[in-house]
C-alpha cells in the first residue's frame, strides 16, 4: 500500500498543475493540456491556476485515478522502483528552491515604494502578509536557512528520518499560514505536507516508540498540578472571552466645515484618534462609552 502511495504522489506531483521551480515549460504545457481537455466537456473556460476551481478538480480527481489505475494493471514492475528517494528528491527541490529565495529576498521582497504609501485597508489579507514578510531581513534569513536544512536532512539516508519528521512540521506550518492568509498555494503545500506524511508511515512506530519511552520517563502528573494546569488554561479562556465580548465600537467618521481636522477614529482598543489636514494623528484615551455619547481624556 505503501509503494503505490508513494507512486501516486510522484505522478501527481508531476502531472498536476502545480507551478513547480526549474519546470516553468512543463508547467505551461500542462495548463494548455487541462484547457484542452476541459473544452471537451463544457463549452465554459476553465482555469487550472492555483487554487481556483479547476485546480481543485484536479487536485482530486488525478491522485484517485492514478491510485486505481495501480490496482487494474500489474504493478509489480513498478515496485521494484523506489519512488520514496522520488519523493524525498522533490520535497528537497522546493525546499532548496524556496529556502536560497528566502536568503535572497526573492520570495518576500522588500515591499516598493508605492506599497508602503498605500492604506492597508486597501491589500487583501495574503498581499499584506506577504509584504509585510518582505521587510523582515531576520525572518526570510531564519525560515530559509529551516528550509534547506531540511531539504539536506532530505538527501542522506542516515538524516532522512529526522527530515521526514521536521518536514512534517515546516510543511504543516508553510500550510497553516497559506491557510490563514488566504495565500493561493494552499493545495501546493498541503501536497507537500502529504508526501512528508506517507514517507513517515514506515517510521510511524520507530516514532512512536521514543515517544512512548519519553512518556513513560515523565512521572505522572499530581491532582495539584492538573487543577494549577485546568485553572490557568480557564483563566485564559475567560479573559480571551471577555475580550471578544467587549463593547468597545469600531468607526470611522469624516469631519466636515473644520480647519482642522479630516477624519476621527474610534478604536477597539479604546481610543478616539483626530486626523488633521496633515495626516498627522493624535490620540485620546476613552474613559467611558453610554450609547453615542463618549467621555475622552483630553490633554495638551
């Protein structure tokens, strides 16, 4: 079962419309493949680009048929290939690829001039992030120096364990942000994540045994400690709680017939903000709120 996971997840990975480094003609010829073939059966176009929807289409239905395909014909041909080293290849690839356009600033660059002029209500949430990234030397230096450290762990037999594992959690995390931002690589990383996965089913008891010999070093946990654990963890449930539940209005008004003053912010954090005919802010602590009524601190 094994073997034809792994052979499923290489074919896939080659033959699904992912934008993958060094293959930039392949890739193009792929999408004018799945155009083709989707105008055979509607007369609507159709796009395979990253996360829309005939990418996911796609991204479903290929593995599924390819998986079959291994059950009707003779696979055992096949499984005299060792299409984990293909796996543990590909996975190095990007993330070599991904890691030196980190430490280059080529993925996350320094955010243009007009950007940084820009509002931020006017970005979306995964152009945000994505600028944001860009002008932080430390983090594209720290997450790309990650990335290609695993991608090495990848490529020798005797590191490859301890980089299926960390793959694991680099892969996961890459997901989790493109899941949180609404970045459009989200079927990209989550494959990725996926081949880590399988190459990890061979290792799933060696693992589970060190942790199960960690645990058991570990003394077990007195009543005093779970209620300290199970009151803390309620204190900060509550507290979170009471901040989602607060009152406090978030509005923006517009200043008409003033010399001054252009726009007033009313924030969640509790303050009132005065915008002059500079752009330049000032800020006033609320001391009350009663329906439209507000009570600041006011001083100079």
């Amino acid at each position: 079962m094994r073997k034809r996971l792994q052979f499923t997840w290489v074919i896939s990975f080659l033959l699904l419309p992912f934008d993958l480094p060094y293959f930039k003609g392949f890739h193009e010829f792929k999408l004018k493949f799945y155009a083709s073939l989707a105008s055979n059966f509607t007369e609507n176009s159709i796009g395979f680009f990253s996360d829309n929807y005939g990418f996911w289409l796609a991204f479903f239905i290929l593995p599924i048929v390819i998986f079959v395909l291994t059950f009707l014909f003779n696979f055992k041909e096949v499984k005299s290939i060792d299409f984990g080293k293909g796996i543990h290849f590909l996975l190095a690839l990007v993330l070599f690829k991904y890691g030196m356009d980190k430490l280059f600033m080529q993925q996350f660059m320094r955010p243009e001039i007009n950007l940084l002029t820009m509002p931020l209500n006017q970005f979306d949430k995964g152009f945000l992030f994505w600028t944001t990234m860009g002008t932080s030397r430390l983090f594209n230096l720290v997450s790309g120096s990650i990335e290609i450290l695993v991608g090495i762990l990848f490529i020798f037999n005797r590191t490859q364990r301890l980089g299926q594992l960390l793959g694991l959690f680099v892969f996961g995390f890459i997901f989790f942000i493109n899941l949180s931002f609404n970045i459009g690589v989200k079927g990209f990383s989550f494959f990725l994540w996926l081949g880590c996965l399988i190459q990890c089913f061979k290792n799933f008891k060696l693992y589970w045994v060190i942790l199960s010999s960690c645990l058991k070093e570990k003394k077990r946990l007195t009543a005093l400690k779970a209620f300290t654990c199970l009151a803390i963890l309620t204190m900060l449930y509550f507290e979170g709680k009471t901040r989602d539940d607060a009152t406090v209005v978030e509005r923006q008004f517009k200043v008409q017939n003033s010399e001054n003053w252009t726009k007033i912010y009313q924030t969640k954090q509790g303050y009132l903000i005065f915008e002059d005919t500079r752009g330049e802010k000032e800020s006033f602590p609320i001391l009350d709120q009663n329906n439209d009524l507000l009570l600041i601190k006011f001083t100079r």
